[in-house]
C-alpha cells in the first residue's frame, strides 16, 4: 500500500503533458452514395452522424480532455493545428462497410466522440474514413465483425447484441475504466504488446483491471488513472488466465522510464 501511495504521488508532483502528434493533412473525395464492390480499401468522406458505433461505451474523461485540446485549437494557441478544421481534416477513421451501404467504425471512437462533442451534435460536420473491409454482402456480418476484432460487444457472461449498439456517437454511454486506462495509453506511460491487435485493446486492458479489483467511479479524475497506472505496473497481477483477462500483459513502463518522460 505505501508502494502504491508513493507512485501516485510521484505521479502527482512530475504532473503529465500531452503532445497530438502531427500528421499530413489530406484532403480526400466525398464517399459514393453507392460504392461499387470493393476490391482495396477506399478513402473518402462522410458526415459524422453516418458513422455507426462498434462499441457501446467511450471513457467520457478522455472525451472531454480531446474537447479541451480542440477548445485550446481554436484560441489559436496551438502549435500543431491551425484550426479545428485542420485538426479534423487530419484525422481518418477505419470503417468497415456492412450491409445496406452502413458504414462501422472499428477504432477512434474518442477522438470522433471529441468531435461530435465539441460541434454539438452537428450530424452535417464531415470526417474522413477509410474502408478497410467491403462486407455489404456478407451473410454472416457481425460474426466476422466479432472474429476479426472490429467490435467489442463486452465481456464473458456481460454481453450486448449488435443491435443493442448506439445508433450515432451521440449516444455512446461512460466507462470510466475504459477513460483512465485509455489516458494511460495516450500518455505513453504503456504500450500494447509487440504483434497485438491494435483495436479494443483498452477495453480488454480494462476488463482484466476491473477483475483484479480495481473500482473507479463514475465520474474519474487525475488520482483515478493513477491509481489505474499503479495496477497496470504491480508484478502481482497475472495478464491471460482467466476467462475475462485472456489479453497478453501490457508493456508498462517503469517509474523511472516514466518520470524520464515526463521530464522530457
């Protein structure tokens, strides 16, 4: 218990920071209303209320801390983004195209969340995706979503149906386990493990914590994802043998790897 005190009040007086790494700006074609069959993937855009959540929570801390980036954007007090526009417009979301023509997004949930949050719900504000996948003819749609990774319906025993997803971003609900671990992430203080799949990870980082014991409130601040990044980082805790936490055990930093980084 000391132990864990003292990490979290190291973590307090180093304080964190964020850099957005930049990304090259790219203006792409609005989407076909009917794409025809697709044989490589297909950049274009679309309005923001078409995207059709995966899953059926974001962390709402980690959508608020984006707002605030956009927020810190728009008073032209960044060094990476001129506008909020430009922000958007260098942002692509990995879809997978699913019957009737619907586009799924299978990863930046957050970082849309932020957008759609900090527009208000405008469904008309325009965002740029990829198609990775065109399974519009796919009889068994949603069983290849959930071999393939491209969805996270919940855990063992606690799950929902596909057609229990919210229909648009605004209707994502708050975890708050899935906010501290992704802040972690964001931070650089782990990193997913070399050849994991790269979408939900987070999700199933945070199922395992919540299995070990770890208890959040509904409403998480700065001590709660340090005390999230103290579980992540203590030997004790065994990644993979259970039938919740099957994940492979995240690459965590050391204390000393992590105050060098807050330094730099």
């Amino acid at each position: 218990m000391q132990k864990f005190w003292l990490f979290c009040l190291t973590l307090v007086v180093l304080g964190l920071s964020i850099v957005l790494p930049p990304s090259a700006d790219a203006r792409i074609p609005p989407c076909p209303s009917r794409p025809p069959q697709l044989r490589t993937t297909l950049e274009c855009q679309i309005a923001i209320a078409d995207l059709h959540p995966t899953q059926p929570v974001v962390g709402k801390y980690q959508v608020q801390y984006q707002v605030a980036v956009l927020k810190v954007i728009d008073r032209g007090e960044s060094s990476e983004y001129a506008t909020v526009e430009n922000y958007v417009n260098q942002r692509k979301v990995p879809v997978v195209l699913g019957p009737g023509n619907q586009f799924y997004m299978v990863d930046s949930h957050h970082t849309m969340s932020s957008i759609w949050e900090y527009y208000q719900g405008d469904p008309d504000i325009r965002v740029n995706i990829e198609i990775i996948q065109d399974w519009r003819n796919k009889p068994d749609f949603w069983s290849a979503m959930k071999t393939n990774n491209y969805t996270y319906l919940g855990t063992p025993g606690n799950t929902i149906s596909p057609e229990d997803l919210p229909r648009n971003l605004g209707k994502l609900k708050n975890d708050p386990y899935r906010a501290a671990v992704g802040m972690a992430l964001n931070w650089g203080f782990f990193e997913r493990p070399k050849g994991e799949k790269i979408f939900f990870y987070q999700f199933k980082l945070a199922d395992c914590l919540k299995e070990f014991g770890l208890t959040l409130p509904e409403e998480i601040n700065r001590f709660h994802i340090y005390q999230t990044l103290a579980m992540i980082h203590d030997p004790e805790y065994s990644y993979g043998n259970s039938s919740v936490c099957t994940i492979p055990p995240p690459q965590a930093l050391s204390l000393e790897g992590i105050a060098a980084k807050l330094q730099r």
